[in-house]
C-alpha cells in the first residue's frame, strides 16, 4: 500500500480533531490551561467547519472544476473505456436498469459509455473490485471478448501503469477515463503519464445537502477527508514524478 493510503485516517477531520483534543487533555494535565483551550477550541472549530457543506462543496469543486460532468452519449469515441475501482459497488439485484433513482456508480458510467458504443473495449482497475465488475458487467450483457480486466493494482499509479501494459498489448492509445470527480485529476496525470490520450469522463460524488449550508452533515465530514486526502495526494505524486 502506498504513502497516500497508509495516511488515510489522519486526514480524516474526525481523527485530526480527535488528536488535538488528547493533546489538549495532556497539555491540562501539566496545567497548560491557555494551550489546552486553544488545542480544544482549534478541534471543534476545525470538526464543524469540515462536516459544513458549504466548506466541502468549495474544496470539492477546487478538484472538479475542469471536469464537467456530461451525458455518455456526448462522450467521442475512443479505443477503450477504463473504470478505476473504489467506488461503491451497486448490490444485487437492485443494480436494475429501470431504477431511476439508482446512485450513479463508476461501473455504471462505463456500462452506458460502452452501451453507447463510444469504445469497444472495457477495462475495469483494482485489486479489490476489479474481478467484481468484470462479473457484473459481463451479467449485463458486455462482451466477455471486449472487458479487460487489470486486478493487480492497489492505487491510482498502479492503476494506470499495469491499465496502460494491458492497453500497449491491444494497440489501445486513447481511453474515456471513469472515476469520481474529485480523484479525475490525480487518475488523468498518472494515466497521461503513461503515454495514454485520456479523455476524462467523471461520475457525480453524491449529495452532501444545500451547497450553501454551514449545517453539520456526516457526508459533508466524509466529502472533505476525501478531498483533503486528494490534495495531499497530487503533491505527492507530483513530488515522486508519478503526473
């Protein structure tokens, strides 16, 4: 597992919040009664204003900006389709075709990007979904002759290097690239350097509440992780060469 996976947690508010609030009970311990304030007022402010819609929205879009969502028939054809896994698998059966109100997934978007034929090839990525999707993709009438499935990789670098041998063996240069808004710029730099054409084609990361709201909400608290974990992410990879 990489250094950007190993560091999860921490860059979850909740936790960093958690911290200082420990480090304000041992602070009160040996009578630091003014820092000991201050690291608790630092963890409540900082805990609300991540859980706040409105501050996730706002990082949220500082990720999306350059990627406009758009319908898959608007897509230009490409020689593959490739979906990254760690998005949340749909559960069967209820992963139907006639359920409007069915979250838009990743397999999802790749599934109607190939039904719209803007590639003949699907390529699902990850060690933990890969082998998942291919199986249900293939139960929802793709080709078994056009999926390829990469199940080695364990983040987003892998995916676009072990993606881009299997790609190489077929003569596939350009690629529709399907993950969440907020990881597309990260996934495109690793796949671009690669050598890949990559046409971004994100899915929605879901509804955090009224974008304006200043409200607590939990999935607000999960949006920011999720983004501040996305910008830690890019400095990394461009620290290490990988974008």
């Amino acid at each position: 597992m990489g250094f950007v996976e190993h560091i999860d947690r921490l860059l979850h508010p909740a936790v960093q919040s958690a911290l200082l609030l420990v480090a304000g009970a041992l602070l009160l311990q040996g009578r630091h009664y003014r820092l000991a304030v201050v690291s608790a007022t630092v963890a409540m402010v900082w805990l609300g204003l991540c859980a706040a819609p409105a501050f996730a929205n706002w990082l949220e879009r500082g990720l999306e900006q350059r990627y406009t969502q758009r319908e898959p028939r608007t897509y230009p054809t490409a020689d593959a389709i490739v979906v990254l896994g760690g998005g949340k698998l749909p559960d069967d059966p209820a992963w139907r075709d006639d359920d409007a109100d069915a979250p838009v997934t990743r397999m999802d978007f790749g599934l109607e990007l190939f039904r719209q034929r803007r590639a003949t090839v699907l390529l699902v990525s990850g060690a933990d979904q890969a082998s998942k999707m291919a199986d249900r993709l293939t139960r929802r009438g793709v080709p078994a002759a056009a999926l390829l499935v990469e199940d080695t990789s364990i983040n987003t670098r892998e995916n676009a290097v072990h993606s881009a041998i299997l790609l190489r063996q077929k003569n596939l240069q350009s690629i529709l690239l399907v993950t969440s808004g907020i990881h597309m710029p990260r996934a495109q730099a690793s796949f671009a350097r690669q050598g890949l054409n990559v046409i971004a084609a994100p899915t929605p990361d879901g509804y955090i509440g009224a974008a304006n709201s200043w409200w607590p909400r939990r999935a607000a608290l999960t949006v920011t992780a999720q983004c501040l974990r996305e910008h830690l992410g890019l400095w990394v990879y461009r620290w290490r060469g990988w974008t």
